[in-house]
C-alpha cells in the first residue's frame, strides 16, 4: 500500500516494496494492471571498517564492500573466490546445523560478525545460532562487482504506484465487493458472514484454529519512524533508497529514503519538492505479523496447523501468514495463478506445490 503524503512524496505504509521476478507468466500478470518503471535495487550498509572508520558500501557484499571493509586489494572474480575460500568455516559434522554455522560456511567469521550477525538479531530478535541453517545459506556469495539486490530478469516499480493495481485488479470488477473495517471472526461468531461455496482463509492460520487453544505460531513486525527533512543538502538525506544499519549500537535495521524511486510524482522528479521523506524501521514482536520465525520448534507447530487446514472442507488457506510461509510478491502471484489453474484444471482450489516448494522468499532486507 502507497499513497501521495503531504509534501507530495510517494511513500510506502508498510515499508519499501521492490517488484522483482525471473517467471514470465507473473510479468505478463502484473503489466494488465500497471505500467512499469524499470528500477534495479541497489542496497548500501553503513559498517565501520577494521580501524572503526565508518564505510558506505554495497550490501550484499562485493569486491568493494571487502576491500573497504578489510583494507583488502580484490581485483577479479578469482581474488574474491580466493578470499571466500581463505576466510570460511566448513562445520564439524559437514551439514551446518544452524544460521551461524552456515554463515560461516558461506561468508567467514569477519563479514559475518560486520554484516550479518548483529542485523539478525535485530531482525528476528534471535542470533544465528538460534535460527534454521535455511535462513542464513541464502547469503549471496558475490565474486562480481554487481552491487545489484536482485540478480531477477524483470526488475521494476509500478509507474503509478502499487494501491493504484488493487485498485484496477478489484474496483473494476462487478463480480468482486469490497467490505472494509470487518472482523472476520467477529461475523463468524455472529453467524453474519456472507454464505459461500468456498472461503478463501489469507490470515493467521493460528489465528483460525485459536478455539483449539494450541501454541501460537511466532512471527517478526515492523514499525517505521518517520520524520520529513525540509531542506537536505543536494536534495536527499543518503546516497540510496535503502542503507542498512548491520552495527549492534544502532537500534534501528536501516533508513529508507522513498525519494529516491522513479515512480514519485513529476514535481518530485523536477526538483519542485525540496524537502525528503525518511523512514526508520524496527523490527518487533508486537503488531501487525510481517515474517515468520523460521526456527524447528515453529516448523514443527505450523504443521500441526497445516495437517488441520488439509481436512478443513470449504476454506482454501493461502498466502503468506496461511501458510506461515515468506512469500515474495512474485512468489504469493504465481502461487494464486497455479491455485486457478488447479481450479480449472481439477474443479478445486488448491496449491499445485507446498509453499516450501518455491523457495526461499527475501525475508527481512
């Protein structure tokens, strides 16, 4: 969700969204509801260097984020293979068993210690350690010098933002209404909801069966500092739309700067807008669920719910906070079209493939 601000600046209610994907089918999806900006993330880290000297440099980490970092003099894809294989820790028993063994195994102890280890805890509120292997081995391993966050094919904002997509997606339609301001569980219990054939379940799925009285599952927020700078030197307040802030003395993840963006309004993009929009983000345990917390003891509880929505007639359970699962917006996509296809296909809506089946999804910038 987007909307214009006061100073006429684009800005996200729930944090940056970065439209990234290699399927072409999900493309082709998206481009009937919007126009497209191409846009190519890029991410910077604010890390002190080994003298203490604070470094702006590209996250993840490259040829240059080494060699600022480490004073080291990385020239070719080889030297940086070389200095990843000089600094790794293969784990005693081969297979690492947690996210600090992996990222061990992936990056070696001093980028782990500068870049991943205190932004995870910041994160998830657990170290490495703490969580699941699969969290921490999806570390990107760069040799080039690409600076990119994303390596997908079709990379890209929509022109007109992403409210204005939902809104051609359902307003449009005759066939869908719209009722805001509803506690589903509040009409459930009332015996008000609408009749259906088949109720399509986006929430919680602990939230469904909490009348069972089962543990809750965990999951990760976010809440945003905002603040507006009137009049920022050169226009912008950082070099990006996204530096990270991976040091344990700093409270805050990173600082999004939605200026940036080729998709704010023209008077923005002709420098009639002075001032620039910030948003400082904390990661909590309190509010609205954004991630799972992918640890075996959550694993293990959401398939106890998982085994209780396959015998659930009549409710189709999907997307991120249904399947406890970190869907990407390309992923959560593709997912609905396969569960159509199904539809069509076989006359049920279900899944074609278990949400682990597509991968791993971004997580937590």
């Amino acid at each position: 969700y987007d909307y214009v601000d006061e100073h006429g600046i684009r800005c996200s209610k729930y944090g940056a969204h970065l439209f990234h994907t290699q399927h072409e089918r999900v493309w082709d999806y998206v481009n009937e509801f919007s126009e497209w900006i191409p846009f190519d993330h890029r991410v910077k880290g604010l890390i002190p260097d080994e003298t203490g000297v604070d470094r702006l440099v590209p996250i993840p980490p490259t040829q240059a984020s080494v060699n600022a970092l480490f004073a080291e003099n990385i020239q070719s894809e080889a030297d940086m293979q070389a200095w990843y294989d000089k600094e790794r820790v293969v784990p005693a028993g081969g297979e690492p068993a947690n996210g600090e063994e992996a990222a061990l195994s992936k990056v070696g102890p001093r980028l782990y210690e500068k870049v991943f280890k205190h932004y995870t805890k910041k994160q998830w509120d657990k170290y490495p350690a703490e969580l699941d292997a699969s969290v921490l081995l999806r570390l990107p391993c760069r040799t080039t010098t690409d600076d990119r966050y994303f390596g997908d094919a079709w990379q890209a904002l929509p022109r007109r933002g992403y409210t204005r997509i939902f809104e051609n997606m359902v307003l449009n339609d005759p066939n869908i209404s719209i009722r805001l301001n509803c506690d589903y569980f509040a009409h459930k219990a009332a015996g008000t909801l609408p009749k259906c054939g088949l109720l399509v379940y986006t929430g919680q799925i602990d939230s469904y069966y909490a009348a069972l009285g089962m543990p809750k599952l965990e999951y990760r927020s976010l809440f945003f500092e905002e603040e507006f700078v009137p009049d920022p030197e050169d226009g912008f307040f950082q070099e990006a739309m996204v530096v990270n802030y991976p040091s344990p003395n700093v409270p805050f993840t990173r600082i999004v700067e939605y200026k940036h963006v080729p998709n704010q309004p023209t008077a923005v993009k002709e420098g009639k807008v002075k001032g620039t929009k910030l948003a400082r983000e904390y990661s909590s345990a309190e509010g609205e669920p954004y991630y799972p917390v992918p640890n075996p003891e959550n694993r293990a509880l959401y398939e106890r719910y998982a085994a209780l929505a396959e015998k659930e007639e009549g409710v189709a359970f999907v997307g991120r906070l249904a399947s406890y699962k970190y869907f990407n917006m390309d992923q959560a996509i593709l997912n609905a079209l396969e569960m159509f296809d199904n539809l069509k296909e076989t006359g049920k809506l279900a899944p074609k493939r278990r949400p682990e089946d597509f991968g791993p999804g971004d997580g937590p910038k």
